[in-house]
C-alpha cells in the first residue's frame, strides 16, 4: 500500500475519533441526566414526575426507533443551523450526537435502576436531599453500569462515525465507500474494517478495564 | 401432631391464673422519646390493586432511654410503623412525635433536619457497595454538611466505638456480616440521634453474631443513653434485650407491657404462638410421637407443667416425695426473663394412670397448669 493511502487511513482515522468523542462528550452530558430523571421520576420514586417521565420516554423512544441514515438526512437544516453546513466530520457531529443521546440516556437508566432501592430508603432516612442521593448514592453505586454504558455507546457511535461517511461525513466509511467500494480497491476495505475493529476492541477493553476497577461489589484479590 | 393441635386449641397458657400484675402504663407525654397517637395508616388503591389499611387505632409511647421490642409477623405492620417513626412515611389520622415533636407535620428542610435524630439499622445492612467502611459511616454527616475534618475524628470514634477500627479502609463485599451490621450501627450513630431503630437488624445473621450484636446494641442503650426501638418477628432477639414490648398483628397493637408481664401472661394468642417458639412449650416431636392414647399399668403418665414465675420451684423433687415415685424427666426448657422464670417441664408419673389425677390435682392447687398428654412406655 502506498504511502499516500496510509496517510488517507490515519487522517480518516483522526477525523472517526475526533466524529466519536466529541459526540460521545454531548451525548454523555445531556444523556446522563436525562438517563438519571426516567431512572427516579415513575410514581413515587425521588423526583416522581411521571406524565414528564411518559412524555420523555416516548420521544426518547421514537428518536431511538428512526433508522440513523434517515435521522441524518432528517435533520440537514438543524445540522446546517447548528454546524454551518451539512458536510464533513464537523456537521456530522450533530446527528451522531442526536442518536446517541437517547441510546445512553435508556443505558443510564438501566443502569442507575439496578442500584438498589433500600440504598435511596437508607439516605432517605438520614435526611438526603434528592439531589445528594443523586450523587453520593446512585452515581458512585452505578457506576461500574455507567462505565459500561459508555463504553457501549463509543462502540455504537463508531459504527453511526462510519455509516455517515456515505452522505459525505468524513472519516472511515467515508474512506470506505469512495476507495474501497466506488473505486474498488478491497485493501483499502479491508484496512478500514481492520482499524475499526482494532478500534473496537481497544474501546471495550478500556471500558471493561475501569468498570471492573471501579466495582467494588466483587471481592477483590 | 394430634396432640400437639389439641394442646393449642385447649389453651393452656390461656388457662393459667389471671395477670396480678399493672399492664405497663402510657408513660407520660414528657417521658415519651415516641409517642403514637390514634394512628391510622392506608396505602391507597394502585393499579386495581385495593387500598391496603396497614396500621389501626395505634396508640403506644416509648419511655425516653428505653428499649423497646415491637414484635410481629411479616405482614403485621412492623415496616409501617418504622416508616411513620422516621417520618418517611406520614399517618393517613393521627400523629406521630418523635422527641417532643410532631414529626407527621414537618416536612422539606424541617423533615430532614429531624431525621438526622433518628437513627436506623437494616436487616440486610444497606451499606453503599462503592464506599470503604469509613467512607460508609461518614455518608451520614457528609449529607448534614459536615466539615472534613470533623468527619475524620467523628468516623475514628465510631469506628472504636463499634470495635472495627481495623476495617477503615475495608469494602463491605469484604466483610462478615457482623461487621457490616458494626458499620451499620456505627453509620445510624454518627449524627448523634437520640432515637436508633432496628429494623430485623439481626435477622441476617447466626445465632452467635445476632448476640454480639445485641450486646452492642445494649452496651450502646446504657452509655449514650440512646432510645432504641427493635423491631422483630423473633421473640428471642427482644427477650434478650428489650424492657417494653409492643405485640402487633393485623395493623392493631393485640399487647404492650413490660417484658417480664407479657412473657409471664401472655393475653393474646399472637403473643402466645411467639412465646411457644422462644419457650420451647411445644412437646419434642420424638416425645409427641410416642404417646399412647389409652393407660397402661407398665407405662408412664406424661405430664406437661407450663412455669411462670416460682410457683414450679423444686417442682419434681416435691412430687417425689409426696407421692413417694420415681418421676422421669421427659423434657424440660426454663428461662429466665425479666427476673422471672418461665418455661416449661414434661415429666412421667410411674403406674399407668393410678397416681396421676392425684399428681394433677396437686399441681393445680399449687398454682401450676398442668396437662396430661398421654402415655408413654
């Protein structure tokens, strides 16, 4: 492969990571709480609120429910409002981060549901504020499903990083579809999915590793 | 088996001399560390479900310093009653003070800060997984906006307090269960309440760290002067430490007295089926097994004597020499419960069914209840 390929191949990779993490960052901070609000606001739970709940769960719903590459070509004028334009790495920011949201917001509620209920009865009971249970109990008990969570949604978020290559997104799938698929070239496919894969499986172990590190339910030693 | 449901339906704690002691009195409002009035609790209907009326008519106060056993099945109304003490909960009537104050009014910033007096400790310990034991104990003052530093000298007294002070740094995946309930206890204390309640806190553990814990707990009633309130099912955990007990059952209160007034003259059957499991009362299932129906002159009247108080003093050896027989020791459990001895003895008359009624009729004119089960070889 020449060296001009190889260069191709770190620059997508470059723009991928950049696509991932800058998504994952917004996605993980609306997400999160909006994850943390459907986990405690049903009947009689902490913040119970359970119409805005209903409502919530049914846009969260429809927008996990829209096909991602229909989601892009959905949204082109909010992305050009918000972006600029609607090509390249930058402008697909938006729509990567607008289906991820919802994807973590649903992974942060299993998994602060999964702590356990006695826990907020206990802080309860020494006077917590709701917002002090929040953070002093469901998220440090969470957090091993928190990390978890996240670590799903970067792999989920690489997947979408290559998918809006297709609509001129930069990036990956992008690299791809015009050397790999339009000017068949099948190395060039072939070092994209590997990258991806090697990606993948960086992304996981990372997660894996802080999760365990962090759950402090298992005996250690 | 057929003897043993006889013996339940006939009665024979029920058929004992009447109470010659006080039922424990109301102790007055001032005395009072919480005090029930004319509490009503009914969980409204959910999802089709019907509404739930889980608390009647409870009216109780517990003595400032005092501990306290309210006992009950599953089912009964324990948790209700705890929900309403820490203010988690409100009445659906009356009124719930805790310390002088109606603590079903206060709610918001008020609630909280009078929860920080009251104290509790969980059957299955409630500890956060993702804090070591120190940081478990601190969560409490952390939450009322403690400084670090207070924190830090606060959580070492605890910890010696409890006799953990090894496990600082210890996660509770890595400890007993003993010891989590030490963390436990220690955590209910940290804010200094003046009110701890137990709810089942040793239900999860073995007979042997239930009574170190128990200990502490008792230890802890006399030097800090604490007001304990021990919520169980089991009669033996309130025996061993309570002064009070409050019987519930069905959402009512069936009994609530002094210990020693209830285990000596149980009122309700509730309060008698409890005392069965703790006094041993119940005849050894190898024994019921054996007895015969009908007399036989080589046999062995079998006898059951239920003591309460020292009315059974010397019992055998005074039936030995007034009727001049060998009597057997068949089974025998006595305790000792509030300076009173309670229990109960199976013993057998020699000669089938010739000196028996005269051995019955003894018992009874020397206060004992009595009951011939039957007959043994």
């Amino acid at each position: 492969m020449s060296p001009e390929l190889i260069n191709l191949i770190i620059q997508a990779t470059g723009e991928s990571l950049f696509m991932v993490a800058v998504a994952a960052v917004v996605a993980t901070s609306f997400g999160l709480p909006i994850g943390i609000f459907l986990a405690t606001s049903g009947k009689g739970e902490l913040f119970a609120a359970p119409k805005i709940n209903a409502v919530l769960g049914v846009i969260v719903n429809a927008t996990r429910s829209t096909p991602f590459i229909i989601l892009v070509v959905a949204i082109i004028p909010f992305t050009r409002l918000i972006a600029g334009t609607s090509i390249g790495s930058g402008a697909a920011i938006v729509p990567l981060t607008i289906a991820a949201t919802p994807f973590i917001a649903r992974l942060v509620e299993a998994a602060i549901r999964e702590v356990d209920a006695g826990l907020i009865e206990t802080a309860s009971s020494f006077g917590a504020t709701p917002l002090q249970i929040v953070f002093k109990v469901l998220i440090p008990e969470a957090l091993p499903g928190l990390l978890l969570a996240l670590t799903l949604a970067v792999v989920s978020l690489l997947g979408y990083s290559a998918m809006v290559g297709a609509v001129g997104g930069g990036g990956l799938g992008d690299l791809g579809i015009r050397y790999g698929y339009q000017r068949f070239m099948p190395e060039m496919m072939l070092a994209v999915v590997v990258v991806l894969i090697a990606l993948v499986q960086t992304v996981q172990t990372v997660g894996d590793y802080f999760a365990k590190r962090v759950n402090r339910r298992l005996r250690h030693r | 088996m057929n003897v043993h449901q006889s013996l339940t339906a006939s009665g024979p704690l029920k058929s004992f001399s009447p109470p010659d002691s006080v039922p424990a009195k109301v102790p007055a409002k001032a005395d009072a560390m919480v005090r029930f009035e004319g509490v009503e609790k009914t969980y409204p209907a959910y999802r089709g479900k019907p509404s739930v009326r889980a608390l009647q008519n409870i009216d109780f106060a517990i003595p400032r310093g005092s501990i306290t056993g309210v006992i009950g099945r599953s089912g009964a109304g324990k948790s209700s009653l705890v929900r309403l003490i820490n203010g988690l909960e409100k009445p659906t009537i009356g009124r719930v003070e805790v310390d002088g104050r109606d603590i079903s009014a206060l709610s918001g910033r008020d609630l909280r800060l009078a929860q920080r007096s009251i104290g509790m400790i969980f059957q299955h310990f409630n500890l956060l997984s993702s804090r070591t034991a120190a940081a478990n104990i601190a969560l409490p003052l952390e939450i009322a906006g403690w400084s670090k530093t207070d924190i830090a000298v606060r959580v070492a007294e605890l910890l010696d307090l409890v006799d953990i002070a090894d496990k600082h740094d210890r996660y509770p995946s890595e400890l007993s269960g003993g010891q989590k309930q030490r963390i436990g206890i220690a955590r209910a204390l940290a804010t200094r309440p003046s009110v701890l309640l137990s709810d089942e806190a040793t239900s999860a553990l073995d007979p042997q760290t239930t009574r170190s814990i128990l200990d502490l707990l008792a230890n802890i009633n006399r030097e800090l002067g604490v007001t304990i309130v021990l919520i169980t099912h089991e009669m033996s955990v309130a025996r061993q430490l309570a002064k009070e007990v409050i019987v519930i059952d069905g959402g009512d209160i069936v009994e609530n007295g002094h210990v020693a007034d209830i285990f000596t003259h149980p009122q309700h059957p509730i309060t008698q089926t409890f005392l069965a499991e703790v006094l041993g009362d119940a005849v050894p299932v190898s024994l019921a097994s054996r007895l015969q129906q009908n007399p036989f002159p080589a046999g062995q009247a079998v006898i059951r004597i239920l003591v309460r108080g020292d009315a059974g003093d010397a019992i055998v050896a005074r039936l030995a020499r007034e009727f001049s027989i060998d009597v057997a020791l068949l089974s025998a459990r006595i305790d000792e419960i509030g300076g009173q001895r309670v229990g109960s003895l199976t013993i057998g008359i020699p000669g089938g069914d010739a000196i028996a009624p005269q051995v019955l009729s003894y018992l009874s004119q020397h206060q004992l209840s009595a009951e011939r089960l039957g007959y043994v070889a």
